[in-house]
C-alpha cells in the first residue's frame, strides 16, 4: 500500500474524455483490495486487477502498455528497462528525492506527491501522453538509453578484478 496512491490514480481516471484499458498491478501484501475493488466497478474503463503475478507476466504487460503510472521505487527501474515511458508520483521525502533525480536522467514526467497532485493534473497528463505519441516514444528512448540490463554482469566483472 503506498498510502492510498491507487485511490489517486483511479479519480483522476474516473473523468478521463477518453476511454482507456487499465492494467492495475498491486502487490502481495495490499491490504485494501474490497475498497479496489468498489472504486474500479465505478470506473469507465475496462480494469484488469493482477496480484500475485510473475515478473515475467508484469514485464509483458508493461512492454504492452502506452504509459505506466507508478510511485517511484523498484518498478520504475523495471518500467524504464523495458522502455516504458511512465508518469511518477512520489509517497515520501526519499521518493520525492528519486523522483526528481530520475526525471532529470529522463524517460518519465514526475508529478510531485501524489498528496498534493490535484486529480485533473494527473489526468490532463495521462491525456496529453496518450495522444502524443512522439512524446511516448521519446520517454521511452531516454528511458531504454538508462538501463542496458548488463549491471549483474559489470558488478561481477569488478568483483573478479578486486584482489583476493
């Protein structure tokens, strides 16, 4: 649970003047799931809920997706090594400090705390990404340009040079 940030997410939805296919990806340990659940039968929209899922299912849908929204933490890294440009909301003080750096690296629009992110803020941007493809396409080249997926693989070529 990241302090009600889906709740956010789904108002700024709800008044959406196009109509989307969600993919909505909640961890093992969210709590809330019968409220979720309430507010997505509310929506617009045609909703998919996925928990307990493999990271090769969550890396297949998000290499689907136009645009992921997410609270800064370890799924951006994911959503950005498969391209996906992204819009970020922070949660916390440290998030916020991440948040900043990454969108300064590039590949995402970051929006502030989602306590302060005023609903149709979120939304005019969910809009103005999905129908600008050339923005998607450049957030997702910065995106793919930060993470080469060969980290493991550089960590343990300085790990076999360090003296024994």
């Amino acid at each position: 649970n990241t302090q009600g940030l889906i709740f956010k997410i789904l108002e700024a939805f709800r008044n959406l003047p196009v109509r989307c296919s969600i993919d909505i990806i909640i961890g093992g340990f969210f709590t809330d799931k019968e409220r979720l659940k309430t507010r997505l039968a509310q929506l617009n929209h045609k909703v998919r809920l996925w928990q307990n899922i493999s990271p090769r299912i969550v890396a297949k849908l998000m290499t689907q997706a136009d645009l992921g929204i997410l609270s800064y933490g370890r799924s951006l890294d994911e959503a950005r090594s498969l391209g996906l440009p992204c819009i970020v909301l922070s949660s916390s003080r440290l998030n916020h400090l991440g948040s900043v750096r990454a969108e300064r690296q590039g590949g995402i629009v970051y929006l502030g705390d989602f306590r302060q992110t005023k609903d149709d803020e979120l939304g005019k941007e969910v809009v103005n990404l999905l129908l600008n493809s050339k923005k998607r396409s450049e957030l997702s080249k910065q995106a793919f340009s930060l993470i080469d997926g060969q980290g493991a693989n550089r960590v343990a070529e300085f790990l076999a040079k360090l003296p024994s």
